[in-house]
C-alpha cells in the first residue's frame, strides 16, 4: 500500500512553514499507514516494512518480522506486506508454506478490503480526534457580532450596543453576521425580537426594520473579516491580511461582507480606499480590483480583489463528552464539503486552481500555524480528510483503484488477470503523474505571481 499526498487548499516557504509542513505530513502518513498495518496485522498478514516517505533509507530499525523506516521523501509513505500487490520481494515459490499463508493476497476478499479501506478510515479517525481536541481545547466559532450602532437608527432606539452579539432573530437561531443581515433585510417595516450576548448576560431587544432602498433596515453594522488572502492577489499586493477587519470602502462604512463585496465588484480596474481594522488600529490601504468577465455576470466586466470570506469568532470550549459528537459532526461537514468540491472540480465547474501540490501545503502550514494553534489543528484534519477522500479515488495505485479490483474479484469470484492489473496499474501511474504535473505547475504558476489558468 502506498500513497501520493496530494490536496486541495493556496513567500517563498521558509524554515518555520517547511517543519510545520513536516509535521502535518508525518502525522497524516502516520494515521493512514497505521491503519494499514493494524488491520493488516489483525487479520494476520506478514508486514514486512513500514515506511514514512518514499526514497532512500534514512533511519530504520527492525522489530521481528517488520522493518520501520523513515525514507527521504516526505510525500507519502508504503506499508509492504508478504506476497502483497507488487510489494513483496519474493516470490510465491520462495515462500514456506507458513508464509504463504500470510500473504495479502492468501487472504479472503473481506479481509483485502478492510485492510486497504483502513488507510482512509484512520484518516477520518485522525480528523475527529484533531476536531475533538480543538473542542476541549478551545474552539474559533463564528460569531454575529454588532461593531456599530448607527446614531438615530431603530437599533439605537431599541438599545443595541457595540459589542453585541445576536444570537436569535424571531427565534431563528444566528450564527454568521451575514444571516442576521440578510433576515433584516427581507423583513422590512416587520417588528423584530432580537435575543442578545452581552457579555454573560442575555438581552431581549425588540426593533422595527424600517424599508431603504426596498429592504429592510435598522441601523446596526456588522464586520466584513478577511478569512484567506490569495498569494500575489490585489489584497495581498496591498498588505491585507487574514483576521484583518474591513470597516470602510471609500469612505463608506461597510455593514457587511455583501457591502464590501458588491463595492468591489462594481469597481473593476478602479483605485479604492480601504479602511481595515487590524488588532484594535485602523489604517488605510489602496487597492486596485482585477477586472474579470464572466457567464455568471452576463459577460459584464466585474471586479475582484482576491479575499475570501470570515468571520468575527470566539474562542470556545465544550466539554468533554460533548465534544465527542460536535467533533464527529465536524468533521463529516468536512468530508461533504471536500467531496462536493473535488466532484465540482471534475466536472469542471469550480476553478481547477484551488488545487495544490507540496509548495502549497509548505505554503498554507506556515501560515496556520503561525495563525494559532486552532487553526493550524483544524487546517491539518482538513488535510487528513482530503488524503482520506482522494486515495479512495478509483485510480489504480490508489487505494481506490485497489479496492475496484477487490470488488471486481468479489463480484467474479476470481481475481483480475496479471496483464490486466499492469495495464491498470500503467494507466493509473499515468493519470497520477498527469496529476502531479498538474498541481506543480499550480504551485509554480502562484510563486511566479500568476492565476493558473484553469477553469
């Protein structure tokens, strides 16, 4: 068994990001190895190596029958077995009849299928844990928070105070600013009850959303917050930074990210004004919108800074026994929203450049973890969920296409012919290095400070 490390995610990598990157790579090798050496082990097949990375031995020690390394190339790793699927050293002839039965393919399909499957499983089984601890340890969780009250508005007359945070709306439950604006602004003129966070209290506040523009309206201005700025963009060019705050565009202040937004995307090729919140200290920047066409706006020019959308959070702590179920829930949201954009991917209706090779993990582990211990644990059981997900891939090597093999074997009751699984494995090796060669040029084409050209 052995696996690619390749994952969707976006300086040159210095020391601090190539460690960080090790070690989100060692561990999720780690688990996804693990997995098959467990259930191999369980089911009594012989181990004969365990390997983290790929290439030359650089350390090793061996404890009965199984060699465990640690190799120079730290994108994958391999857990050879006996009479494994071209993983053995020997032949079926040289082996006693002992050994023979150890082998992997000696084994039932049942048993096949649960040792391959169980590199992917540990994956999942890692990004609960990595979840699970962020829980007890102190979770980012997005907040609707209140940063001004517009003087003369309802929501001052109501009583809202700056620091607020909503967390009900006639009930409805609020979790992101842009829910609490987007509720106001198709309510107008309705009285509305508001249920409150004021420091450890809870208020009711009742307010009428009076019409503007057609939309409802009571006075209360949220945050636009910088989750992602994209390497070599307009917003980054400028000095924008992720958890930076947007308080004004052009003078205007900004009420929301759909505010900040629609500003800019109406300003193509325009130089505009940002006012930005960063720490508690604002200052001003000048950026100047990227000028895109596209199907979405009728061919219409439109403008993009390249930001991408956060939220005011809080850090908070759960039990825990709680935190057992929040963290399962976590993390298959997660494993949906990974699925659903690697299949948008491929059927070519997401931008192809999200996709990213090594220079990109190097990139992105720096930066969590230079963001905090949360976001880097959270950023590492994403990962761990995209090498879960993709080695499932029905592409031979992968252990995807192993397990199509095993299915197809189960189904005819006997196995795939030799020159069959080459001719799949030398298809597989080819779309593998295509995917490689992909990612790589995604990685270079960034570092150069261009926008792959993939759609």
């Amino acid at each position: 068994m052995h696996e690619i490390m390749l994952f969707m995610t976006a300086m040159w990598p210095g020391v601090s990001s190539i460690l960080a990157a090790v070690v989100v790579l060692g561990i999720l090798v780690f688990a996804h190895e693990l997995g098959h050496f467990l259930v191999a082990k369980l089911s009594g097949v012989g181990v004969l190596k365990f390997s983290l990375g790929f290439g030359k031995k650089v350390v090793g020690w061996k404890v009965g029958e199984t060699e465990y390394i640690i190799s120079a190339l730290p994108l994958g790793g391999y857990v050879k077995m006996l009479g494994g699927e071209g993983e053995s050293d020997e032949t079926e002839e040289e082996l006693t009849p002992e050994q023979q039965k150890r082998t992997f393919t000696a084994q039932p399909v049942w048993k096949r299928l649960a040792i391959v499957v169980a590199g992917p499983v540990f994956n999942i089984i890692l990004a609960v844990v990595l979840c699970y601890i962020i829980f007890v340890t102190g979770f980012p969780t997005a907040v609707s928070k209140v940063m001004e009250v517009v003087p003369g508005s309802p929501a001052q007359a109501a009583g809202f105070k700056s620091g607020d945070i909503i967390e009900k709306i006639d009930g409805e439950p609020v979790n992101f600013w842009e829910e609490a604006a987007d509720y106001i602004k198709k309510h107008p003129g309705k009285d509305m009850v508001f249920e409150v966070r004021r420091g450890r209290d809870t208020v009711s506040l009742k307010a009428k959303s009076v019409p503007e523009d057609g939309k409802g309206y009571v006075g209360l201005l949220g945050s636009a917050v910088i989750a992602a700025v994209m390497e070599n963009s307009p917003a980054d060019k400028a000095g924008m930074r992720s958890k930076d705050r947007v308080v004004a565009v052009d003078g205007k202040k900004v009420g929301s990210w759909n505010d900040m937004a629609e500003a800019v995307k109406l300003s193509p090729g325009r130089l505009m004004d940002f006012t930005l919140d960063r720490d508690g200290k604002q200052f001003d920047v000048k950026v100047t919108p990227i000028v895109k066409q596209g199907p979405e706006t009728g061919g219409k020019a439109y403008g993009i800074i390249g930001v991408q959308a956060g939220a005011e959070t809080e850090k908070l702590r759960y039990g825990p026994v709680e935190s057992i179920g929040m963290s399962a829930e976590r993390t298959l949201y997660m494993t949906g929203f990974t699925v659903n954009i690697l299949t948008r991917i491929i059927k070519g209706k997401e931008d192809a450049s999200q996709l990213g090779g090594p220079v990109m993990i190097v990139q992105i582990s720096g930066r969590q973890a230079r963001e905090g211990f949360a976001d880097f644990v959270l950023f590492m059981a994403l990962l761990s969920i995209n090498l879960g997900v993709i080695n499932l891939f029905p592409i031979p090597i992968l252990d995807g296409g192993l397990l199509m093999f095993l299915a197809i074997e189960g189904i005819t009751r006997k196995p795939l012919s030799i020159r069959m699984r080459e001719v799949a494995q030398q298809i597989g090796l080819f779309l593998l290095i295509a995917l490689m060669v992909f990612v790589f040029y995604n990685d270079i084409m960034r570092l150069l400070g261009f926008q792959p050209m993939w759609k």
